[in-house]
C-alpha cells in the first residue's frame, strides 16, 4: 500500500481519553475511532490488525476441526427464555423490540442459537462430535465500557461450541481447543498463560482462561513458585494456616468514635485478623446481602455473588445502610437488627476463637466473639487470597499475585443448555440423550491490543510480524531523488507483487523527521530507509522496529533478499512457546 494513497491519519498527542498505552496508540497510530462509550469504527489499519488475529485464530480452529458458521447476531427472546438467561443474564444483555412489539436480543454470545441448530440437524450419536464456531460481532453493555478494544461495548469475538455425546467426549474437544488456543497466542506473539477461572453467567464446569500478562491487565492472577497452578483471583484458594486464639468470655466493650475496624481494633490492642468486618450488598433483584469477613482481608465480589447467587453486586450507600437499619462502623453478626438481609461469612470465620465484631450499636463492638457460640451463618469461600499464603494444590508452595488481560475463556458446559433447551440426539440404543456441550471464545480486538500493552515503547506500537498491519515498511527519504524513488517503486513492487508480501511504501513528499516518527508510532517490524548518501553508496538501511540501534547496510541488489530472510526469522521466532 503507498501511504499516499492510504487513509492513516495519525495524531501526534497523547489521547486524554485513554488510560493505558494500548489505546493511546491505537487512537494515536489512525487503527481506530470512537463512535460512543465502547464502540469504535476499526480503520483500514485497525481491520488489517484484525483480520490478521482473525486468520489465525481460524487456521487453528480449523486444523482443531471445528467448521466456521456465521450466525445471527440478533436472536429472538424465546430462545433465552428457554434457556433460563433472559432473567439471568442482567443489563448487560441489550434487548431490542421489532416493529410488532416482539422482543429480540443483540447477542452477546451464541450458546442458545447454536444449541438451536444443532438440535435441529444432529439427531443422531452418529453426527457426533462437532464442534463449531464463528467470528462475528458480540455487543455487551458493559457497565463500564474502557481501554478501547479492551472492554468495549461492540467488539468481535471468535466463539466456538462443541458437542458430544457424553463426557469423555466433551474432554477430548475441551483439550483440542485448549491445544489450539496455545497455538493461537503462540503465533499471535503474546507472553500468556492459562490459568483456572470463575464460570461465571455461562455457567458450567471447568473453565480456564488465557491471560496475556500486563501489569495494566483487569485481572488478577495467583500463582504458585513451586507448582503449575495458577487461578483467577475470582477463584483461587489457598491454605492459611493461622491460630484460632483463645476462647474466652464474650464482652460489649465502648469504642467511642472508632469505625474502621483498623481504627477499632488498634484501639483494643487486638490483631485485624481477630476481627470481622461487615461489607453489605445488594443484587440485581435488590436483595440485601452482608458479608462477613476477618478485618484485614478484602472480599471478593464474585465469589460473593456466586456465594449467594446473584449476578451483579453493588454497595450499599450509607443512605441505605441507614434504611436498612444498620449501623454504619458497628455493623455485627450478634443480634443481626435486620431479618431480611441474608448473612454470609467466610469460612475462615469458623476457625477464629476470640473476634472483635461491631454490637450494632453506636460506639461499642464486642470482643472475644466465636462463630458457632455467638453467632453462626452459612459459610462460603468470599475473600481475596493473599500473598505467600500457601499453595491449595502442591500444600507447599506459595503464592504471588501478577495481573493478566484475558484474551481468551473455555469452558465445559456440561449439560446446563442442552437440558434447558431439550437439545437430544438417539445413542447407539436408540435412546434420547442429552448433548455435553463445550464452549471457547476469543476477543479478537482484545487480543491484538493486548499484543500493544505488551510490545511497544516511547515511540509508539512494536507490532509481532504475525498480526502486523504491515509486515514491510519502505520509507525513500528523499523524494525529489528520481533515481532513489525508482529503486523504491521497483522494491515495493516487487514485494507486493512478486512476493506477495505487504508493504507500507510511505512515498508521501514529508520531511523524513515525520516520515520516520508515523512509521515507528505504527510499529511494523522491517524497516528499509533509502536515503541519498546511502543510495549514492549503492547500499539501503534495514532495521527492526523492536531495535533501532541496530541498522544494517545491506548492498541495494541484496536488499530484497536480506529482508525476506530477517521476515521468516521473526516467524520463527514464533514458533518458540511463549507461554510463561
Ligand atoms: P470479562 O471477565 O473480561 O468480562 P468474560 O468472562 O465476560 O470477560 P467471555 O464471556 O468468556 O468473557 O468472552 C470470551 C472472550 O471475549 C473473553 O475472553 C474476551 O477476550 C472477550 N471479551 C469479553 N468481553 C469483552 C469486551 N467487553 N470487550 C472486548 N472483548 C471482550
Ligand atoms: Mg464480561
């Protein structure tokens, strides 16, 4: 592509709008453009970015075996009615009315429409496995919709879905995909790796996700130094190994003006540990939940939400609290002064023998409360685990945290759709079996901005050659130069149309100052500059974007050979597993 003839349009400032590097230079580079919180037009080199993950993505799906469909992305309420999660499913699903009245859904995934087809056509264990997939436009109205590409509203996913006729079936197409997801991230050169998770409102079984490792990613990671197991923080555990304390006599004690429970519990001389501290929620339903947790752990809002089954939780304000009839700083699990709110604590609770609890009661907290003495409740696994807590699978390691971007979600569903919307085929008996299902996205735009959060500098994007909007930049600095330009048409030409491999060819008439700044804020991987005394030494200047100190000349007539040899090394280079 000659940039004079392209649409780029790249800006020189930093956009206020972004908060992480990724977005900044995808606004920045001319790949993307807002159209409304979460929803972005993707320009020419935005689209080349993503029919480059895409490609990928499908080449991998395809040699895993699964077929490429396209569904509808409008799908009607019946179907997720039938499945249970027009109810379930929240604000995040966008419902959309047709002119008769009829209600429709933008969908943001596709278990019920493909549960729909395969229903329909595979009526037979002779049709099984299959498994198949789309890449199409999701939209989800996030709550908070940020990060450009990364949590967008509208946003093209890959999504896939097996179906077997029994479990060890579903295991087999789980590991295909999961084989093919290494290869996915492998190829698209991302520093990731998988790691078990919540399952959130899909619902289902085991689940894991792939997480491209960033110090801005929104999710957090444990993991453990001497084994393999690593966990979302949404579903991680531990091992704490902590001293229940002395039991001894209950007692109300006066804690004049103290709130915070750091607060309190300094002011009784008592460890934060020996405490618990009340956080309360409503859900969607605008049921009102209090969790309990010991004073210096923090709660973990979807364990909590799983805890109690609700799918989305907000605080309480204070205005509410006081509604509710509680009071703020002092709220204590003895004589609980409201019966509606439904109690929680986490189970760590059990095993304290001595607590510093609020009395619910303005200026005093009790001391030396016990659970299962003084107050008992159900019991879930609610908080965040901690740092160097002990590892739940080896029993010996410990644990970090570091922080991830998901870029990629597989699930075992099980039966969960299949029963709720009677999708059965006849088994070698000839009997009426239920299909176990399997399921397995990838955000497309989320992923080729994760590969910016990880690959770029001061300068701007250091794109991997895999899904690089150009492979080949060809920047002539001298325009004027006739001979030098011919040299540059010919290589470009020949690239593009010998070697068919794609080229920026900036031939615009800009200072080379500007020239160079566009190109390197893009970020393709091979740079060729002609400049005039170069040229005149019959030689070209060939660098990589990820090391600009290090400029090769290579003889004009070896120029193009040279270049061809630097691209398959940095495909090499992707061969190596990058899985971390
Ligand atoms: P998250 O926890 O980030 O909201 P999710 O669990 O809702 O993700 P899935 O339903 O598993 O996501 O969707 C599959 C994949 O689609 C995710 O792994 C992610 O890469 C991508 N994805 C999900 N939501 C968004 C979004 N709002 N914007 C861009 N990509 C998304
Ligand atoms: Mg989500």
């Amino acid at each position: 592509m000659r940039y004079s003839e392209s649409f780029i349009y790249t800006l020189k400032e930093d956009q206020k709008e972004a908060a992480i590097v990724s977005h900044n230079l995808l606004l920045r580079g001319g790949f993307i453009s807002k159209l409304a919180s979460g929803i972005y037009n993707y320009l020419p080199l935005g689209l080349r970015v993503i029919r480059k993950v895409s490609e990928i993505v499908r080449q991998e799906m395809n040699a895993a075996g699964a077929l490429e469909i396209l569904m509808a992305a409008v799908q009607p309420a019946e179907l997720w009615i039938e499945s249970g999660r027009w109810n379930d499913y929240g604000k995040e699903l966008l419902r959309i009315k047709d002119r008769g009245d009829r209600d429709f859904v933008f969908g943001p995934t596709h278990e019920e429409v493909v549960t729909d087809i395969v229903r329909k056509f595979a009526k037979s264990y002779k049709n099984l496995p299959v498994n198949l997939y789309q890449i199409q436009t999701k939209f989800r109205d996030e709550l908070r919709p940020r990060f450009g590409l990364m949590r967008g509203r509208e946003f093209i996913m890959k999504d896939a879905y097996s179906f077997d006729a029994d479990e060890d079936g579903m295991d087999i197409s789980y590991l295909k995909m999961r084989d093919a997801y290494f290869n996915i991230f492998r190829r698209c050169g991302l520093a990731f790796r998988s790691v078990e998770a919540d399952t959130g409102s899909i619902g289902g079984k085991d689940s894991e996700e792939f997480m491209v490792l960033s110090s801005t990613g929104e999710d957090e990671i444990v993991v453990c130094d001497s084994c393999e197991y690593s966990a979302n923080t949404e579903r991680a555990e531990s091992i704490t190994q902590d001293e229940p304390g002395t039991e001894k006599e209950l007692r109300k004690v006066e804690t004049p003006n103290k709130q915070t429970i750091k607060d309190v519990c300094e002011f009784l001389d008592k460890d934060e540990q020996f405490s618990a501290k009340a956080l309360v929620y409503k859900n969607e339903d605008g049921k009102i939940f209090c969790f309990f947790v010991e004073g210096d752990d923090e709660l973990n809002e979807i364990k909590a939400a799983r805890a109690t089954g609700s799918i989305e939780l907000t605080m309480l304000t204070d205005e509410e609290l006081e509604k509710a009839g509680l009071l703020k700083g002092y709220i204590g699990p003895i004589d609980f002064p409201n019966k509606d709110i439904e109690i929680v604590c986490d189970k760590r609770l059990k095993n304290r023998n001595a607590l510093v609890v609020g009395a619910n009661e303005e200026g005093y907290h009790f001391v030396n409360a016990k659970f299962g003495r003084d107050f008992k409740y159900r019991t879930a696994d609610i908080r965040n685990v901690k740092e160097n807590e002990i590892c739940p699978r080896c029993k010996s390691g410990r644990l970090s945290k570091i922080r991830g971007i998901e870029v990629g979600h597989i699930f075992k569903l099980g039966l969960k759709y299949s029963k709720a919307m009677k999708a059965e085929f006849l088994d070698k008996d000839g009997k009426t079996q239920p299909f176990y299902m399997g399921c397995y996205g990838i955000g497309i735009g989320r992923t080729a901005q994760a590969a910016i959060e990880q690959n770029n500098d001061e300068k701007g994007i250091i794109w991997p050659i895999s899904i690089a909007p150009f492979e080949i930049e060809i920047v002539p600095l001298d325009s004027k130069d006739i001979g030098l330009v011919n040299f540059c048409d010919r290589m470009y030409d020949y690239f593009e149309n010998t070697l068919g491999i794609e080229v920026l060819y900036d031939d615009r008439a800009e200072r080379a100052g500007i020239k160079l700044n566009d190109m390197d804020l893009i970020g393709i991987p091979i740079r060729i500059v002609v400049g005039k005394k170069s040229f005149a030494d019959n030689k070209v200047e060939v660098s990589l974007r990820r090391n600009r100190n290090d400029k090769t000349l290579v003889d004009r007539d070896a120029a193009i050979e040279y270049v061809v040899e630097l691209r398959e090394k940095l495909y090499k280079e992707l061969e190596k597993i990058r899985e971390v």
